[in-house]
C-alpha cells in the first residue's frame, strides 16, 4: 500500500507541474482545459496524501537500516516532513487562491470534468480588496511550495541514486517491489 501510494503520488506531482509549467506559457481560453485538470490531480493529490499519511500511522514503515549514520537519518527524516508539507500544503494553498477569486463563481471546479468539488466558503465572501489580498498570497505560497518541491525531488532523487548505485545498501529495496529490500 505505502508503494503504491508513493509512486502514484509521485507521477501526480510530477505530471502536475508539468501541467503547471504548460498553462503558464498559455493565456485565454486554452488555459482552461489545462488548469481545470491541475486542479482535479492536485485534489486528488491532496487526498491521497492524507490516506499515505493515515496508512503511515497506522502501519509504520520499518525502521532504517542499521548501517545508516545519524546525519542521513536527521536528513531523511527532514525531506519526509518537508515532503508531506508539500504534498498536503501545495493542494491546500491551490486550493485557497482558487476560492479567494471571482472566477470559481462562474468556473467552480469539477473534479475530472464531473465531480463538483466546492471552494473553501469563507474565502469566497471576502470583500473585493481582501480577497485580491488573499488570493495573491496563497499565489506566493503555491509558488514558494512549488521551488520547495523542486528543491525536494532533486535532494530524494540524488539520495535514492546513491543508495542504489554507490552504496547498494538496499535502501532503494524499501520502495521498489522488485528489489532486495533492508531493515534495521
Ligand atoms: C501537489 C499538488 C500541486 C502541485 C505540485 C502544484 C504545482 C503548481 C505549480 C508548479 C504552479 C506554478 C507556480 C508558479 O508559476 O509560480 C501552480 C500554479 C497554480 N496552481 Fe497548482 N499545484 C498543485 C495543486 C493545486 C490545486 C489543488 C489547485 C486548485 C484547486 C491548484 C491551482 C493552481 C493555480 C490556479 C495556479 C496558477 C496560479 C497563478 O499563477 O495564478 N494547484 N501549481
């Protein structure tokens, strides 16, 4: 379950800046489609990463191997908080800018074209000068989040590789299927 819900979090989040990057060379109406469906992986981004994070508690993974010194431990341990930041921050503050707008009255956002998924109420009776005010925060925060995860996914794929190819300690093993994996 924890793999799986790994790797299907991860190509959403890959896949959704990719997305993020092609509308932003976009304007006008062919913005729509592609943004309509950034908004329908972040949501379903947002609740997958809430059922890794409860999986998670309810069923621990194993503890790191042995031969893992303190440092790579704080290190490991940082990029994970910081992970669940960005995965549950980014939907959220997506979430927040979309519903401080005028446009979500005329736009609301349907999941995949279907399922109606409704703004976050309070954000969306803001007075005009607040709710510009919100809307080009949360736009900062999505953004500062976006450079975060940049910075995340370069650190974890490094890690991953020199686990893999230089130290072959079988700590890549914990997240592919079809590799030895180590314990503590
Ligand atoms: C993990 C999930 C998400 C990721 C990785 C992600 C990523 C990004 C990135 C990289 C950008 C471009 C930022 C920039 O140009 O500075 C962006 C913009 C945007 N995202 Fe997301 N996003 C996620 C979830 C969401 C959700 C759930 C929504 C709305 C329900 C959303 C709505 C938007 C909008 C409207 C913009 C354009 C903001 C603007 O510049 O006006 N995002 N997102």
């Amino acid at each position: 379950m924890a793999m799986t819900l790994h790797w299907l979090i991860a190509a959403l989040i890959v896949t959704n800046i990719g997305l993020a990057w092609y509308f932003n060379s976009l304007n006008g109406l062919p913005k729509i489609p592609p943004v309509q469906l950034h908004k329908s992986f972040g949501i379903t981004i947002l609740l997958l990463s809430l059922a890794r994070l409860a999986w998670r508690i309810v069923s621990p993974p194993p503890p790191l191997p042995a031969s893992l010194s303190r440092w790579e431990r704080m290190a490991a341990s940082t990029v994970y908080v910081l992970f669940y930041g960005v995965m549950i921050g980014m939907p959220l503050s997506g979430w927040a800018l979309t519903s401080a707008s005028l446009i979500i009255r005329f736009e609301p956002i349907k999941l995949f074209g279907t399922i109606p998924w409704p703004a976050i109420g309070p954000l969306t009776h803001l007075p005009a000068p607040a709710m510009k005010q919100t809307h080009d925060t949360f736009v900062t925060v999505h953004g500062l989040l976006a450079d975060l995860a940049y910075g995340l996914i370069v650190v974890h794929v490094a890690a991953a590789l020199r686990h893999l190819v230089l130290l072959r300690d079988g700590v890549m093993g914990r997240m592919v299927p079809f590799l030895p994996a180590a314990s503590a």
